[in-house]
C-alpha cells in the first residue's frame, strides 16, 4: 500500500515557521488545521496522498518521543502501536520541537480538551467515521471520490496512484477491516454519539458563549464530522471536498437523518460560520 521512495520535502532543522504534515482529507489533520488557522501563527501544511506519507512522516517520527498517541488506521484490525510512527498530523516546530498528534497541535493552540472528551472522539467518533468515509472514498462505483484524494498531487504520487490505485484500495480496506458488516456497526455508532451529544447540548443554556470560550471542543467535533456530514467548507482553503450530492443516494439519505440531530446542525453552522473566517 506504500512506497517507500517518496522524500521528505524539507529539512525539519532548517524551518522559521511551523510546518503541518498531513494528508489533506483526513479529519484528524483538519482538527490541526483549524486550530492553526484560528490561532495568529504562521504556518506551512506539507501534504502527502494517501499512501504515500510512510517514509517521510517515518523519518520525521524516527525518535520513539515523536511517535504519536492518537487513534491510527489499524487499531480495526488489531495492527501493533508500531503504526503510529506513520501516523498524521505532526507539526515540526522551528526550535526542534515536535507536537505529535492532532490532540497536541488543539492544545498548544486552542486550549487543553478535557480528557474525557478527547477519549470519546478519538475512540469512539473518530474511529467510526474514519471507516465510513474511506468506505465512500474507496468504492470503485464512484471513481471521482478516490481521484478528489488525489487533487495537489506530486507528479510522483500521481505515478504511484495509477499504478497502484488496486493494491491502495484493497490495502486500505484490508488495513481498516472495512466491510458491510463494519461500517452498519460504525454508522449506528455515530448515531448513537450524536444521540448522547445531543443530550449534552441541550443542557447549555446559552450556545455561542460555549463556543467562544471552548473552541477546542467545537473545532475537535466539527472536524471529525465535517467531511462525514458534507460541510462545504471542511478543509478550510487547503482542501476541496467532493460535495455531498456526489456520493451515493443511500448515503445522502442517511445524511439527511443525521442532520435532525440538534448536535449536527450546530457543526454545520459552525463550519459556516467560523471555518473560513478562521483564518487571519
């Protein structure tokens, strides 16, 4: 599913500016995204395609204090924590120090996100969506879904994606144990999630104050929801999601049921209300 040829595109202890590795579409780098791009720093997002990040992002976290301790492709299917060397985001910062994961980058930069939130999206959210958008992204009914993975490409990883665009899909799949039967249970997960958000939310008297005093928590939950719930702005400026209306009518259809939970109304407004105005 990787090759190994693919170089690190700069030298970590020659930067003067915070350098963001990612793969663009994933909703665990856009949770590092966004807190970057509500904060005042200026940064650069170093992205790789899918399969092809395994060797740089590898170099970069070759100290085992770099690796990170976030949720990884492959805890689905029991793969050893030795993944998380390859594991993105990273933010590689000037002075040699690196935040590892998504959850460093929110808190450095936005605010501590209690722990018993942290563990409920990087367990439970995170994970299910995961599974269910790459369900999406790698069905070969819908070609344009996996070639959006692809937009900004090197002329490299576009050499790779042609000849390995089988062994990336059945790797993937393979990796993530994605299968009917997983993604139903993943999917009444997020139901679920939703279903107990909602009755955390409703016990807030005054929304847009929670929000403003707790952006960490908002920019974590729309994050890993955005691309599952087809905000238009996931990604900020640095990534164009397929829209909504182009996946399949069953899909769109759950959707549309998961949009009359009070929870995912109140992402949607927030990615259209904050995302793009984010950025200074």
């Amino acid at each position: 599913m990787t090759n190994s040829s693919f170089p690190l595109r700069f030298s970590p202890d020659q930067i003067s500016i915070p350098h963001l590795v990612t793969i663009q579409f994933s909703h665990y780098c856009e949770i590092a995204r966004w807190a970057l791009d509500a904060s005042a720093v200026t940064y650069r997002e170093i992205a790789y395609a899918l399969g092809c990040h395994a060797q740089p992002v590898g170099e970069l976290r070759a100290d085992r204090n770099n690796r990170s301790s976030s949720s990884y492709p492959g805890e689905e299917t029991d793969q050893h924590s030795g993944r998380l060397k390859y594991a993105v985001p990273l933010l590689c910062l000037p002075n040699g120090e690196v935040c590892r994961d998504s959850w460093e980058i929110l808190s450095k930069y936005q605010g501590h996100l209690p722990d018993v939130w942290r563990h409920q999206f990087d367990t439970i959210l995170g994970p299910a969506v995961r599974r269910v958008m790459y369900n999406e992204a790698l069905d070969p009914q819908y070609p344009h879904l996996f070639d959006s993975l692809f937009v900004g490409a090197t002329d490299m990883e576009l050499a790779f994606k042609q000849v390995g665009e089988s062994q990336i899909r059945s790797g993937v799949s393979t990796l993530m144990n994605i299968n009917p039967e997983t993604v139903a249970k993943d999917k009444q997960r997020i139901v679920e999630f939703f279903q107990e958000c909602d009755d955390f939310l409703q016990q807030i008297d005054d929304i847009p104050a929670h929000q403003q005093e707790n952006p960490q928590w908002w920019i974590a939950i729309s994050s890993l929801c955005g691309l599952l719930l087809g905000c238009p702005d996931y990604g900020g400026t640095a990534f164009n999601a397929a829209p909504l209306s182009s996946l399949r009518d069953s899909y769109q259809a759950w959707i549309k049921e998961l949009d009359k939970h009070l929870t995912c109304q109140l992402i949607s407004a927030y990615y259209a209300n904050h995302r793009l105005n984010s950025r200074s």
